[in-house]
C-alpha cells in the first residue's frame, strides 16, 4: 500500500461509522453527565429540620423519676464546646444524704446538620478533660413503645469520683449507641431531613463503688426520658422523608 493509500485509509478509520458513534456518545455524556448528577445530588441531598419544641420548655420535674426525691440543678453548657444551642443539661440532687446515690446527671443535645462528623460522645470528651476510661461496652435497655434498644455503658474515673454514664442517638428516628453508626444514617439516601440527638445519663458511684445501682438510675432515667423526646420533640419520621 502506498503511503498516500494508507493515509487515505487512516482518515477513512478515524470517520468511521463506530468511531464517530463513540465520539459522539462521549460528547453527549461530557454535556449531559454533570448536570444530572448535581441534579441527582440535589435530590438526594438531606436538608435540616428544627426541633419541633425546644429542649428549654423540657421540664423534668414531670418525670416520675423526680418524684423520688431529687432537688434540680440546670448546668449551663458551652454553645461553641457542644455545637448546638438546642439542648438541655440538668442534675437530679439527693435531698436524703443517706441514700447510696447523690447524683445524676441528664444531657440531651439535638443536631441537624447533613454535614455533622459526629465529634462529641462522652468517651471522647472525657478523655479530652482528662477522665480515665475503665469500662466501655454496651448494654439493651427497653424502652416503653420502642422496644429494646442497644445504649452505650461507659464507667469513668477522674480526680474527683467515678461515674457510669448510659448514652444512645436517637437518629431520623433510629437508635443507635455509635457514632460511626450515626454516620452512616446520616449519609445514607432516603429520607429529606436529618437529625440527630445524644441522650445520655450519668450517675456519680456511691462510695462503695456500687455500678448496678448507678446502671439501674440511669436506665430509669432514659426509660422515662426517650418517650417523650420521641412524641412530643423530635422531628415525626413523615416529617423527615417529606420532600
């Protein structure tokens, strides 16, 4: 073949019939590509929802646990330390020094940012201040209407006491006791709306070191405490898959 002849059969392969169909699906796919994924994006992207009352109207003198005999104590939170300015944060004081456990805590905190990395749970933040994590496992505790739900068990030891510490997320609806759980709800496509909410409860240990007390407190606690965060504050799950 001469040299012209196989020039004139190179350009005669370039504008053949399946090149010229690759190229031209490769044109439509470089138009039409991006614009339907960043619309695909779009409606898969979860949107914030607000509480639908906030933690500040909570009273927690309503809890049948209260009635036992506690005096109340609001402590006041840093907005920059835990991210949210929606949470409540309290401690249930013995009036009866006598009894083996003085004190108990309730923090509650809700989020509704997609972009949340989850950065606070009370491993964390302890280690952070200085606490020494001695036992971190998990335990099923059954709440009333919801059934059993997995809670995360956490003993710690500081320079002033040690405390057991019980904390769940409630996310778009669903329990879950770890944060890379949390995350994954949270990414995962579905419902239009995203939140997230740590409840937790801690009981400082009495003076003999008894953990099933502290344990059965604080379980008490959440029991009384999940209910109505579900019903009466927490975003409904028609609420978060509307779109």
């Amino acid at each position: 073949m001469s040299e012209q002849n196989h020039k004139n059969f190179s350009i005669r392969s370039w504008f053949s019939g399946p090149f010229l169909t690759a190229a031209l699906l490769l044109i439509l796919a470089a138009a039409i590509l991006p614009p339907a994924l960043r619309a695909l994006a779009s409606h898969y992207e979860k949107e914030p929802i607000a509480i639908r009352r906030s933690l500040k109207t909570f009273d927690p003198q309503r809890l049948p646990f209260f009635a036992r005999g506690w005096n109340l104590d609001s402590i006041p939170a840093s907005v920059e330390d835990i991210g949210t300015e929606e949470y409540l944060h309290i401690a249930f004081q013995s009036k009866d020094k006598s009894k083996l456990l003085q004190r108990i805590e309730l923090f509650i905190t809700y989020y509704s940012d997609p972009r949340d990395k989850v950065p606070h749970t009370p491993e964390v933040c302890s280690r952070q201040a200085g606490a020494i994590v001695r036992e971190l496992t998990t335990a099923t505790i059954d709440i009333p209407e919801s059934g059993p739900i997995e809670v995360k068990l956490l003993i710690l030891d500081d320079q002033k006491h040690s405390s057991l510490t019980l904390y769940v997320f409630c996310v778009e609806g669903l329990f879950r006791h770890d944060r890379e759980q949390v995350r994954w709800v949270i990414g995962k496509p579905g419902h239009r709306h995203v939140f997230f909410s740590k409840i937790e409860a801690a009981a400082v240990l009495p003076a003999n070191g008894d953990t099933q007390i502290a344990f059965e407190a604080c379980k008490t606690v959440l029991c009384q405490v999940i209910p109505v965060l579900v019903h009466d504050y927490f975003p409904t799950r028609q609420q978060i898959q509307n779109r």
